[in-house]
C-alpha cells in the first residue's frame, strides 16, 4: 500500500474513533471517551480533538453536513447546560452518562481551550446556531481568574481540594491559551502573559531550539494544529513553527542514537510523547534537549505512533517512512482504529487501548498535510486573528 494511501486509512480510522467512542445519553451526549479502555470517562481534551474531526468527516464524504452540524450543535448544548465547570474553565474528566466530575479531577486551562478549539473550528464551519453556542461557551470564560497577577502568569491547573498550583512558566502546548485569552470578547487578559514564560533554548546535535520541560512532541504539536505559524513570527521573532521542526529533528536523532539501548527506538520508530506503556500511561516521555540539563532523558523503550504521525507537517519525509515501515513492519500495531497507542519490543507489549488525545493529534495533522483544512478553518476565524496580532504576530519575509 503507498504510504498516502497508509495516512488516509489511519486518518480515516481516527476519525472513526471520535465519531463512534461517544455518549449519547440526554446529559452527556457528544462526550467522548479518555480512552477505550475506559468506556466510562470522557475527556473534555478527547472532545475538543472530536469536534475539530467533523469538519474533516463531512469534507471527506464519510459523514454527511447534517450529521456533523447535528453533533456539533448537541455537543456544545451539553457543554453549556451540563459539564461541570467553574468560571468557565471546564473539568478534565468527567463522566460520559451526565458530564459530571470524575477521579477527583482538576479543572484545567490547558484541556478547555483544547475543547474551545474543538468549538471555534465546528462554530466557524457551520456558522448560524452552531456558532452562537461556541460564542455563549467562549464569552463565559473569566481567563483572569486563572491568571497568578503576582508574576503574570498563568497557573498550571486548580482543583477544588487544593486551589491553584503551578505555572505555565515555560514553552510547552499552551499557545492556544494565550490567542483565546487575549482575544476574548468578556474576559480578555493583557498580552504580556504572553511574553511572561521562559524560552529556554537548548541544543541536541545540530539542532538548537526553545524546548520543553520534558521533551515530549506533542508539547511541539498541539497549538500547531489548529494555529498556522508557518509564516509568522511574534515580537521577538520566534517562528513556533521552524521551532516545532527542530525539536522533531532532534527526537528523531536521539532516537537513532538510542537504538543501542532499547530495540523500538531507531530510524522509522521514533517520536517519544506522553503515551500508553507497559507500566500505564507515561506523561513525561520525551527527548532532549529538555528541562533536565538538556542531556538526560525519560524514556523507556516505548514508541507511539501518534509521536511522529503528529510531527507530519513539519519533517514530512521522515514521518512517511515511519509509518510505511509501522504498517508494513509492526503488523501487531494495527487494530479496528488503525495505530495502537504504542509499543515497546524490549517488553514484548503492544498497547490494547486507542487514546482521544493521540487518535486526535494524527487526524489533525494528516489533515493539515493533505489539505491544511483545519489551519485555514481556524485562521480565518476573527478572535483568532484578534489574539494573533494583540501578541504581536506578524508575517515573516521569509516565502
């Protein structure tokens, strides 16, 4: 099979997984599950992914305007009436049979303008009733409240046991929350949060880039799915876009490097992110340079997928062979929603669960690479070139 062919098969699968794993309970319905295997809980992140996937159905033909209007428009009627939220900012997890509170989880800045993505593409797409409910849901929104005056930052999560810990104090996926933040109607912060977070920069072999704390691409990606940065640059002249590419390149190489140390990690099997692993979910899997004296790392031979498919708009050769050789090589990956979340062959395990988050972040970005239907979606957007050119984006000269 060609590997265009490979990318629309799991892209098409993907987008299986949003349309199919989802309530439809009078409370909840539209919410989408974590992961499959859980059936119970829904992350509001997963949903965010989920709408942002019905738009790419209905322009591929796998699901016609009506239905995608109608789940945009009852899921974001659940949000509005039913999900548990304060000030706006929406809970993690929460149940799929009412949207209530589950596992104790926090209420995050961080997923909730995932989802608010999710309903400024379906808003923006279809417009009308569709958009007035995104509009209700963002206007409602207090992005102050979350906001640490004290350094001007804003905080890293809250939970109604503990109250606000942590700081968004450096690069990572919170792009978007800056661009919705200062460009809201109601609640708007200043744009100098923006400029508030360290850009560290470190090095690995040829690459030198503004990293993360843990390395891990899908703090590279996730902004980049809906957000163009290809040709902008902010006030101090950072391409976010020629970053992501670097830090790609880098998790590339040290995953060659690494190839003597663990057997899944080599050439076309790479890209280490937050994924399943034979110990349970892992969040800090990524690659230097990092936060950690730019040369440790935290790996343990696990490999997902979504790691490099997600990277596929910024080093598009490399992530086509990786998925060839996934596909035709790693024949226990493939399962009803195409990739499983990850594998690790020093282990002899293979996940059995498909995750929202890393489902969402490869029909994205394979979206993006065969059209760039969801940037152009979203840049049209007015809060979006609002919050853009408040922070002070502006076109590069660069063609």
């Amino acid at each position: 099979m060609h590997v265009r062919d490979i990318l629309e098969l799991e892209e098409r699968l993907s987008f299986n997984f949003f349309w199919n794993e989802v309530s439809e309970t009078k409370e909840g319905y539209g919410l989408i599950v974590d992961n499959t295997g859980d059936k119970n809980v829904a992350s509001i992140a997963s949903v965010g992914f989920g709408l942002s996937a019905v738009p790419v159905g209905v322009e591929n033909g796998w699901i016609s305007r009506e239905e995608g209007y109608q789940r945009a428009v009852k899921t974001l009627e659940t949000f509005l009436n039913n999900v548990e939220q304060t000030h706006g900012f929406f809970v993690h997890f929460v149940s799929m049979k009412d949207g209530k509170r589950t596992w104790q989880s926090e209420v995050s800045v961080i997923d909730t303008a995932l989802f608010l993505m999710g309903a400024l593409v379906v808003g923006e797409y279809f417009g009308g009733e569709v958009n007035d409910l995104f509009e209700s849901l963002y206007s409602r929104v207090e992005f102050p409240w979350y906001l640490d005056k004290q350094v001007n930052q804003i905080y890293m999560g809250y939970n109604f046991e503990r109250g606000f810990w942590g700081h968004w104090d450096g690069y990572a996926e919170q792009l978007i929350i800056y661009i919705l933040g200062v460009a809201s109607p109601t609640y708007p912060i200043d744009p100098s949060v923006y400029y508030s977070f360290e850009r560290k920069k470190g090095k690995y072999k040829d690459y030198e880039l503004i990293y993360t704390y843990t390395g891990s691409l899908f703090t590279y990606q996730y902004s980049h799915a809906w957000i163009d940065f290809r040709n902008i640059v902010d006030k101090e002249n950072v391409n976010w876009f020629e970053n992501s590419t670097l830090a790609t390149l880098a998790n590339w190489e040290f995953c060659k490097d690494m190839h003597t140390v663990y057997k899944t990690l080599h050439e076309k099997s790479w890209g280490l992110t937050a994924c399943d692993s034979p110990d349970g979910y892992r969040g800090d899997f990524g690659a230097p340079p990092s936060a950690n004296n730019n040369t440790t790392h935290r790996t343990d031979g696990t490999i997902p997928p979504c790691g490099a498919i997600g990277s596929v708009v910024f080093t598009p050769d490399i992530v086509e062979e990786t998925v060839k050789y996934y596909f035709e090589h790693v024949p226990q990956l493939w399962g009803h929603y195409g990739f499983k979340d990850a594998y690790n062959l020093d282990r002899n395990w293979v996940s059995k669960i498909y995750i929202g988050i890393d489902k969402g972040i490869e029909l994205l970005m394979i979206e993006n690479y065969k059209t760039g239907l969801l940037w152009d979606i979203t840049m049209r957007n007015k809060y979006i070139k609002k919050g853009l050119q408040k922070l002070g984006f502006h076109q590069t000269n660069k063609e």
